[in-house]
C-alpha cells in the first residue's frame, strides 16, 4: 500500500476497488463488496488501514487549507469509438 498525498502516481486495489495516489487527492473509485466470510474481513481491514492512513496523514498537515481549489478531469474523446 503507498503513502496517501505522497509521489503521486501510484495506485493500489482492493478487489475491483481502486485507490490512486496524488499529491493533493487520493481518488477511490470501483466496486467492493465486503462478505460475510474471511476474504470479506480481509478486504474490510485493507480498506481501513488505508482510509486510516489517508485520516492520519490530514491530520498530520501543519497548514492544511479549509479547501483546496483543484482543475476538473479533462474527457477525452475516445479515439476506439
């Protein structure tokens, strides 16, 4: 798993739930279901660990602005189409 809001181009998947890193966002986004079954609770406290450690480190900002202004994803035209 990466360090959230630090070298921002890795990613990470919890099932077909993916977490990608930037050094202002981290983006979640996919689908995860969490059964009630090992493979559940296993998937359950990856996603915990992660959102605790993205909660740990805004915590741990010194200046962290009340919102930050960011540009909105550009669509591209698929070119398959």
């Amino acid at each position: 798993m990466f360090k959230p809001f630090e070298n921002g181009s890795e990613s990470h998947a919890i099932h077909d739930l993916t977490l990608e890193n930037q050094e202002d966002c981290v983006s979640i986004y996919g689908n995860l279901q969490l059964t009630k079954d090992q493979a559940g609770l296993q998937a359950a406290k990856a996603l915990q660990a992660f959102l605790n450690a993205v909660v740990s480190a805004l915590e741990n900002e010194d200046n962290l602005p009340e919102k930050i202004d960011r540009q909105d994803e550009q669509e591209i035209e698929n070119p398959f189409l």
